[in-house]
C-alpha cells in the first residue's frame, strides 16, 4: 500500500513541473499534456490544486477543449477551477460558455475573484453593460469590491459612458471602498471620465478638469497615467495642453510621446508631428512600430513621400531583424504610403515582400491599385484575397464604379450580399455610384429605400453618393431636395451640387452654391474648383471663369493642376478665344499634357480652327497614340472643312495604329428594363416599330420647320443618304422608343456614350414639341433638357 508521504511527494514533483509550464513558453502547452499523459498512465489521480494547474496551462495556451474535458472530469470543480474556466473563455471571446459556467456556481462558492474575473471577461469583450449589472450584482450579494473589480468595472464603464453623473457615483463608489489611492483604479477613473467627455451632457464639458483634477491629486502615477491624460487631451481637441503635458514628464515615456505624435498626425498637424519624431529619435527613446505607423500615416496623408522613404530607409538601417508585432503594422503603413504617392509598383514590392500579410494588408495593396485606376489588377487581387471584410467589398464595389465598370459594381454588390455581408453604408455609396455610371434611375431609388430601411439614411459618404446618382439620372430636383434635407453636409456634398448644376446647364446655379459655400466656411479644395470651371465653360461665363480661377492660389493656396489649366482652356475655346488660350498654355509651370490638347483640339472642332486642330493632334499622336478620340475629332475638324481626303487619311492612319473608335450607342430605362440602342440598330427587337414611329415624327417635325442637318454627317456620300444617316442614329433610336412605350407626359431620359450630334440636338428641340413633353439627354459631357422647341444649353455646348 502506498504510504500518504509518497504520494505527497509525487504530487508535489507534478506539481513542481507544472509550474515551469506556466512560464508560458512555446513549448509550455506540450510539456503540460506530456506530464499530463505521464499522470494518467502512471494510474496517479491528482487533486484539485494539481488539476487546477493544468487547467490554467490549458487554458492560457487557448486549448479550451482539453480545457473542459479535465474540468468535466473534476468531481466537484472548487472556486479555483471554474474561475479559471470563466477566465479562458473569455479571453477567447466565448462569453456564453463562461456565463454557463457562472450560472451553474453556487452562490455558497463564490468569491471576489470569481465576480472579478466574470467582469473583466464582459469588459474585455466590450460589453460594458453586462459588466456592470454584474458589479452591481456583486455588491447585492454582499461581496465587498476591491480594487480589481473597481479597475475592471471602470474600465467596462469607460466603453459605455453617456452621462456624466455616472462618472460621479462611481468615484464616490471608489472613495467609499478606501481604494481612491491604488493607482490602477484611479487610471480607470480618469480613463471614465475622459470617455464622458464627448456625451451631450450639459456637464460633459466639465469632465476634463475632473479628469485633471484627479490627475493632480493622485499619489502615485504610472506610465498608463500620463498616457490616459495626454490622450484624453488629444482625443478631445486639446493638443497644445496634451503637449504641456508631455514636455512636463520628468521620464521620458514612449508611448506617450506616441500618443501625442498619433494626435497631431489625426488632426493634420504634420509638421509638429514630423518635429516630436526626430525629437523623439534625438532624445534616445526607443522607436516601436506605433511610432513608425503614426509617422508613415503623417507622410501619406501629407503627401510627402521623400520624408516618408528617409523613414523607411532609417527603419531598413535600424530594424535588421523586426518581430512580425513590428514589421506588419509598419508594412501595412509602407504600402499605403507609396500608394497614397502613387507608387503604386513600389507598394506591391513592399507587399509581396512582406512575411506576414493579414487582412489590412490585403485591403492596403487593393485600395492601391484600385486608386490607380488599374482595375483588372484589382480584381486579380480581390479574388485571390484568403479573406474579406465589409472594407474589402466596398473598395472594389467603388473602384468598379469610379472606373466605369457599373454593371460590375451592382453585380458585386449582389454577390457581397450572396455571401451573408450586411452592406454598409460605404458599400452602398459604392452601388449607387454604379447607378449613376449606368443613369439606372430605378435601381438607385430602390437602394436609396434600402438605406433608409437600414437606417444609413443620415449616412454622409451615402447621400454624397445619393446627390450625384439623382443628379446623373437626369433628375435635378430630387438632388437639390435631398441636399438642403441632409442634416450635415461636407465639401463634397457641395462640390456634387456645384458640379450637377454645372452638368445641367445652370451655370449661374452652380455659382451661387460655390459662394454659398464660402459663406458657410466650407474651405474650396482643388475637386470644387474643377466643378466651378466646368460649370463655367458649360455655360460660357468666360469673365467669372478667369476670375474663379486666378482666386485659386491668391486666396485658398491651391496650386492649378493640369486639370485646371484644361478648364480653363476648354473655358476660353468653346468662346472662340483661342490667342488667349494659347497665352494660358504657354503660362503653365509645366509642359502641357494631353488634357490640355485635348481641350484645344475641342475647341477647334467647334469653331473650325483648322490649323491650330492640326497642332493640337500632332502633339495628341505623341502623347497618347492609340486614344481614339484624337482621331475622331481631328477627323470630324477635316469633314466640316470638307477636305474628305484628310478625312480619309486620318481614318487610314487610325487603322494602321490598330486604334477602333469606341461605337456610340445611347441607352433608356423602361419599366426597370435597360434598352441599348447602337447606330442604324436592327437587333432590338421592336427596332422597326421605332423606325416607324420615328418617320411619323420627321414628318410632324418638319410641319414646324426642321430640316435635317447633314453637315453633321461625316462621310463623304449622297444628300439622301446623308438624311437617312442622321434618322439612325443611337440616340434617336432611344427617345423615339421612350416615346413609345412610357406613359403620356411622362418626361424622357436618355443616355448616351459619347458627345450628342448636333442634328439630333436640334431634332430634339422640333421634337419635344410636337410630342408636348420634356427630354432630358446625358452625353458624355453634360445634359441637355429639351422642353417646347428649347434646350438648356442654350446652343453652347
């Protein structure tokens, strides 16, 4: 018979080995189940405190399963033991096991620590409520808080503070419980009342000195005290006070001069970031990659890649071999960095390069390519990604849209809902930006019900993307409506109500919201005075084109770019000043790019500014040789000279390049139907009952005094053959079908791929009177209203 001394001593070298395990080395978790299997073989049966010990290996190894399996085997679980359940499972985030645990123990058994752990568990898991329904359910049972619970239910409190007198009872709480001196509990505190700040308490705004107040009366402060302190300052917009802060610490503490740098970077305080670094650096504190992260971000949304590469070369020189905690994050701020700087090569280097990728590195790269424009590259990356999130889809659903691909966009709007993601409010801006791609009026309206079913009505990226979808559909009104009933608006809002202003004709409308605006303090940015210029060649207000324009840099400190200059040439052709154009192109800080020629080579189409065409094209053909709209307008200059052999030639040239000319084709929507109608159409399947009502219309049109235009048509060919050219085309075909099929009065939407010809422009006006309704036409410029002989446009387009 085994004597009691020996199996003390063999539990105690059990017990003993235990112990090196709960080291929580790598090998911890294996050592344990060795010693473990030793147990079990060896015919030992352990006591409490030696299952106790395995069943904290287990559970801080998050081997759970074990975990439970010897508990299940304890006879009668102690205290011990289903604490220490409840805390490994919450650490996992199993909250409902944990509480199961919880539940099944008698309240005869209960402790502190047990209340403490079921606490913290809710807190770390971010159900501050629960917690403290526990607290108080702790203190209805008779157990006397300490200051671990205090620090823990605080902390919960921290997450779901709204009201300022919360903040109060619990400090008294703590004075009452003789724990207002432990410096654990009165960071939680301050951590409390720095949360209820921003609540719309009346007494919110008092909160801060509150929080200062303790501070100062605290007998003893650790690194977490400043930390909380200065980012409780930052967080709430007192960044100089932060600053004091930070320079009156006797100790330099690293995260606290990362906290300070993080909330200059969050409130684009560049510079004085960019500043605190190198002090930083100068001063001997060590650099993690919570410095570096704050630093890289600062340079990207600063646009200052140089600083941003001496950055990353100091971290090359300085890192030689980074722990994954260190080079992931700092990576995944890299990638974005170059991307945000448009190198967007040098940002897959760095990604392909990386040894550890997670999700945020895959969102990184993908944001940078679709940025880039580079959408099959996107796309390539979006389906190898091992996993997405909401983020994920709503970049590539936008990208899609932003890049033309919006039948793609909603398509993957489907299937992101296929796939059981709950869209979010920017996965929906994205869809609607699609809708506008497309003018399909219908489907934007139905996910316009869609967010106001979700509650994402009051969403700011949503109605942003909502304004421009009703203003691409051709409806004005509903845009302006949903605009001035928005309950906040930002630059973009008004920049999508200058620039739909602008598309629809109303030029002067445009103006007045641009210095509507500026008395509402939205500072213009570079985006609101491409829509102002825009607004203003669409309408010919030369004069307060040049005046906008010469106020970007003079009183906002904009630098025009060549998108600006384009405007403004395109501003001065369409009035036929072309000497001042060319004085405009010749004043750029820069040489002159295709958006420029372009611009020019326009304008000279209209006009029939042959010669400087010519120049313009030549200088086209250099730059972006295997465009199609170079030769297209060059072509269409040379066939209203009627010089049908430089006509001839351009057309040569432009096969022998392998260059094809994108085909015009014009589109309606008819009882949530797309119908697409192509030039001299026959595959529609009610094409000849359009080309008949259309003959019906020619004649009532005619009856008014309209005349094909057939310098319009620009093929060499018959005078008949020109007026039957012209009766095909896209465009035509598309209203002439709305006609047929919407109700009477209703009005006409059509939209077209390219620039509308200017016989159909006129024949709209002939026949939005005959047929007593109003036509709205989308080209790829603008939109024209034709209503009772008249358009919009007024003829300047």
């Amino acid at each position: 018979m085994t004597s009691p001394d020996f199996v003390r001593n063999v539990a105690n070298g059990y017990a003993s080995r235990l112990q090196l395990c709960c080291l929580q080395t790598p090998t911890s978790y294996f050592l344990a189940r060795t010693i473990h299997a030793h147990m079990m073989t060896s015919g030992f049966k352990p006591r409490g405190h030696i299952f106790n010990r395995l069943l904290d290996i287990y559970c801080k190894s998050s081997r759970l399963t074990y975990a439970r399996r010897l508990f299940d085997e304890i006879r009668k679980p102690d205290i011990v033991s289903r604490t220490t359940m409840i805390t490994g499972y919450s650490a996992s985030g199993s909250l409902k096991l944990a509480r199961e645990i919880y539940s099944e123990t008698p309240l005869s058994m209960r402790d502190n620590v047990f209340y403490n752990a079921m606490i913290t568990g809710h807190s770390h898991n971010n159900d501050g409520h629960a917690s403290f329904q526990l607290f108080n359910e702790m203190r209805r049972h008779g157990f006397w808080p300490d200051n671990f619970t205090f620090t823990s239910v605080l902390g919960a409190l921290a997450l779901i503070a709204d009201n300022p007198k919360h903040c109060q009872q619990m400090h008294c709480a703590v004075v009452k419980s003789g724990t207002g001196f432990v410096t654990s509990v009165l960071n939680a505190l301050i951590s409390v009342y720095i949360n209820s700040v921003s609540s719309p308490s009346p007494l919110s705004s008092s909160l801060m000195v509150e929080a200062r107040k303790l501070f100062d009366e605290m007998p003893e402060r650790d690194e977490l005290t400043w930390t909380t302190m200065i980012t409780g300052y930052v967080r709430n917009d007192y960044l100089d006070t932060a600053r004091e802060f930070l320079d009156g610490m006797s100790e330099k503490l690293g995260v606290a001069w990362n906290a300070m740098i993080s909330g200059y970077v969050h409130h684009g305080r560049f510079q004085e970031a960019f500043d605190l670094f190198r002090k930083m650096s100068s001063s001997g504190i060590e650099l993690d990659e919570f410095t570096f992260t704050s630093v890289i971000s600062g340079c990207a949304n600063s646009g200052l890649l140089q600083l941003g590469r001496q950055v990353h070369a100091y971290i090359l020189r300085t890192e030689t071999k980074p722990a994954a905690e260190f080079s992931l994050p700092v990576n995944n701020a890299l990638v974005t960095l170059y991307w945000r700087c448009g190198e967007v090569d040098k940002a897959w280097k760095i990604f392909n390069k990386m040894p550890f990728k997670d999700l945020v590195s895959w969102n990184a790269i993908l944001s940078g390519y679709v940025n880039a424009g580079r959408i099959e590259e996107a796309s390539c990356f979006f389906r190898e990604m091992p996993e997405r999130d909401l983020l994920t889809w709503a970049v590539m659903i936008a990208g899609l849209a932003q890049n033309g691909l919006g039948e793609e966009g909603l398509k993957l709007f489907n299937q992101m809902k296929l796939e059981g993601f709950e869209p979010c409010d920017y996965a929906f801006a994205g869809a609607i930006t699609s809708c506008s791609v497309l003018g399909a009026l219908e489907n934007g309206r139905q996910l316009h019900a869609q967010l106001v079913r979700l509650g994402y009505d009051l969403s700011l990226s949503a109605g942003n993307a909502l304004i421009t979808m009703y203003a691409k559909c051709g409806v004005l009104e509903a845009a302006n409506c949903l605009f001035f009933t928005m309950p906040f608006v930002d630059s973009v809002s008004w920049n999508a109500m200058i620039a739909a202003s602008g598309q629809h004709g109303d030029g002067a409308r445009a103006l007045e919201f641009f210095e509507q605006m500026l008395k509402e303090g939205i500072f213009p940015d570079r985006i609101t005075f491409l829509t102002v210029l825009s607004a203003c060649s669409y309408a010919g207000l030369v004069e307060e084109g040049r005046q906008y324009f010469g106020m970007m840099y003079r009183l906002y400190g904009i630098t025009p770019g060549q998108d600006h200059y384009a405007r403004v040439v395109d501003l001065l052709c369409r009035a036929g000043k072309f000497s001042e154009a060319e004085d405009v192109i010749k004043s750029m800080p820069f040489e002159p790019g295709a958006l420029i020629w372009e611009a020019l080579l326009a304008g000279c189409r209209i006009h029939g500014n042959l010669e400087l065409g010519i120049q313009a094209a030549e200088r086209l053909f250099q730059l972006i040789p295997q465009h199609d709209g170079t030769y297209v307008l060059l072509s269409n200059t040379y066939a209203s000279a009627g010089r049908w052999n430089d006509v001839a030639r351009v057309r040569k040239l432009m096969r022998d390049q392998g260059v094809k000319k994108e085909p015009g084709c014009s589109w309606v929507e008819v009882e949530s139907k797309v119908h697409v109608f192509l030039v001299d159409d026959t595959r529609h399947p009610e094409a000849l009952a359009v080309y008949k009502y259309l003959d019906e219309l020619g004649l009532a049109m005619r009856n008014l005094g309209y005349t094909p235009n057939t310098k319009f048509v620009l093929h060499d060919m018959e005078s008949d053959q020109k007026e039957y050219a012209l009766s095909t085309h896209s465009e035509k075909l598309a209203v002439a079908y709305a006609l047929m099929k919407l109700p009477p009065g209703a009005m006409v939407r059509v939209f077209k791929n390219l620039r509308i010809c200017g016989d159909c422009h006129n024949a709209f006006k002939f026949m939005s009177k005959v047929v007593k309704r109003k036509i709205v036409v989308r080209d790829a410029k603008r939109f024209h209203h034709f209503s009772d002989g008249k358009c919009s446009c007024s003829d300047y387009w």
